[in-house]
C-alpha cells in the first residue's frame, strides 16, 4: 500500500508540476498552542485530572493548475503533547486535488497519520460551500494501519462553519466524529465540538485566533488555545480543503483517557 501511495502522488505531482508555472500559488503556516484538561485513566484506575500542554506546527499550500477549474494542495502538521505522565507525539501529511466549481469545491485527498507511534494511510472525499461572508465544509476520511491483524481501521467526520464578520474579525464553529476502532481499547469513539474566534491583523499578512474544544469519549476532555497564522501568496482562507482535520485533536483526546 505504502508503495501505490508514493506512485500516486508522484502521478499526481507529474500533472502538477507542469502547471505551476501558470498557477496561483499561496498558503499559510500556523503555530498553535492549547492547554489540555480532562481525565487520564489507566488499568481501569484513575489518576484524576491532567493539564497537558500541547503545541502544533502545520503548513498548507495550494495551488491552481492549467487545467480550467482543477487545483491541488498539500498540507502537513506535527503536534507533540506534554503531559505529566509522557509525551505523545502525532504527525500528518497530505495531498488533495480540488475541482472548483466557483461556489462550490469537492476533492479527494489521501496521505500518512501517524498516531503516537503507529502509521496510517488515509484516504477521503471532502466538499465545501463559499458564500459572500463564509464558508461550510465537510469532510469524511477512513485510516487503514499495515499492523490490520490488531488495529482496526479509522473513520472520522468532520463539519466547519466560517462566518467573517469583517474584513478583520470571524468566528467558526468544528464538529466531528472519530472512531479509533480498537486502538484504545473498546469504544473509542471520539465526539468533539470547537468554537473559535480570528482577528485578521490589518495591512499584514499574519491572523491570530482563540478557541475552544470540547472532546467526549470515556471522559471529558477540554482544549483552550491560541495560534498565529501567516499567510503568504494568495493564501488559503477560502481555499483549503478539510481533508482529515479531526485526526489528530481527536486522537490526543483519546490518549487522554484511553485504558490498558
């Protein structure tokens, strides 16, 4: 599997590369930083409340192509939490094509997840709608792991709204879904939803937000963070595609109360 995916994406980058030339080319990378609280268990034992401190590096570029209407992006992250008890780390990298039909863009996407130490391949559809002041979009993704004989596979949803209510300032709204299979033990299922709040700095390029997260599986679990964001040619604010945006947030809630 690993080996179609590298030909994949290298067929994809075959048909991209000779547009880039023609393209409209921007992105953006965002540094966040989040507070975690929530339950951490163990063995069926509790340790009581735990305050992780997590922070995350992602990128995004995107880019239009020859072809009338087609374009493509990639993006990455890398997160790492700090808890009391150990550091987890997660990662992700993916490729999207992206046909805009003006109002209205589908794509497809596939690329790499890796869950505190264990890889996965993903791959989905995803949609979004423009409108004058916002945005939805909506996104499903399924994550299939080489080591299948113990890990089943990752299916998760996600939904986000974007409201701007200026030029400066807008407001969001996350809800997703995420099943981990048996990865931490039985039901582990993750259910979360977010809220955030972005000021565009004027006659800059960099945007700074607030948000808040709340995850539900066996306990509660709360993020509040901040991140800076830079964005950079003709950036992505209204072009980027969702792909499998609820992976990774979900799968630090879930390590946060997952049982042994």
């Amino acid at each position: 599997m690993m080996r179609s995916l590298i030909l994949g994406v290298a067929a994809l980058l075959a048909v991209a590369v000779p547009s880039l030339a023609v393209a409209e080319t921007g992105g953006a990378i965002k540094l966040t930083y989040a507070s975690l609280d929530g339950d951490r268990s163990f063995d069926s034992e509790s340790y009581g409340n735990s305050s992780d401190n997590v922070v995350a590096l992602s990128g995004v570029v995107i880019t239009d192509l020859a072809m009338p209407n087609w374009r493509i992006q990639f993006n990455g992250v890398s997160s790492d939490t700090d808890s009391e008890f150990f550091s987890d780390a997660h990662s992700q990298v993916e490729v999207h094509a992206t046909y805009d039909a003006g109002q209205f863009q589908v794509g497809v996407f596939t690329g790499m997840f890796n869950n505190n130490g264990h890889s996965f391949y993903e791959y989905g559809a995803e949609a979004a709608m423009n409108f004058d002041r916002g945005q939805i979009a909506v996104s499903a993704v399924a994550a299939t792991s080489p080591n299948s004989s113990f890990l089943d596979d990752t299916t998760s949803i996600v939904a986000t709204g974007t409201f701007n209510l200026n030029d400066s300032w807008s407001v969001g709204a996350t809800v997703s879904s995420t099943d981990f299979g048996n990865f931490y033990g039985p039901d582990s299922d993750v259910d979360a939803y977010g809220v955030n709040v972005a000021y565009q700095i004027p006659n800059s390029d960099f945007t700074v937000a607030v948000g808040y997260r709340s995850a539900d599986s066996r306990q509660d679990t709360d993020f509040i963070g901040v991140s800076l964001t830079w964005g950079f040619g003709e950036g992505a604010r209204g072009r980027e595609m969702l792909g499998g945006a609820a992976l990774i947030p979900d799968a630090i809630a879930g390590l946060n109360d997952f049982a042994t």
